[in-house]
C-alpha cells in the first residue's frame, strides 16, 4: 500500500477529489484538509504564505500512478503554486473501530473473498 499526500490549489480540491473517486469504485476514502504553506514560489526570497489544500489517500501499489496521473492533469495549471505530490509506503494501518489491519483497515473492498 502506498499513501499519496498531495498539496493542490483549494480552488481545485474538490474537482480533484470528484475525479479520483470516479477512477474506480473501489477507492477508498480521501482525507482533505486546509493548510498554510511557507515556500519560495519560484526560488525567490523571502518565504512567502499561502493556502492549499492537502489531499491524503492510501491506496493499493497498483492505483497509484493512476491517481497521481489525475492529480497532476486536474490539478496542474502551469503556474507558481500548484502544489507537489508525495508517495510513501505504509507498512502498518489498523482501524480503530475493528481492529482491521492493513489492507481490510484500509477499504473493506480490498478485504480477501472468503474461503467456502
């Protein structure tokens, strides 16, 4: 499993998030939230403040350059301030209601048929 952090334009989130959950039925939840980012737009000086929005969402190996693919082609707008996008491996998820861990936390679709 991987998890996609993804710093996008607040203007943009919600067309982002409409087109990755349309990607398939099987994806799992998406957690959005609003952050201030200190950054150099355009390797200037001073730091400089705005907003975005930071879009998280853990999905199987094989979803994420489909994902990444939507983020960048909704999220993209060519100028300063666009955002970047992170991958990383998660080793360990554990939903605290149940006690599911990895995969079935995750998305009860990604849950293994069971045997008869």
């Amino acid at each position: 499993m991987k998890q996609i952090k993804a710093y996008v334009r607040p203007a943009l989130a919600d067309h982002v998030v409409d087109k990755i959950e349309h990607q398939s039925v099987d994806m799992p939840g998406i957690a959005a939230s609003e952050v201030r980012i200190f950054g150099h737009p355009e390797d200037t000086d001073p730091l400089e403040r705005t907003h975005l929005a930071k879009l998280e969402i853990v999905v199987r190996d094989e979803d994420v350059d489909g994902v990444v693919d939507i983020i960048l082609e909704h999220a993209q707008t060519g100028h300063s301030g666009d955002g970047a996008i992170y991958v990383t491996e998660v080793t360990k998820a554990i939903r605290i209601r149940n006690g599911q861990r990895d995969r079935k936390a995750v998305h009860s679709v990604f849950e293994e048929p069971e045997a008869d």
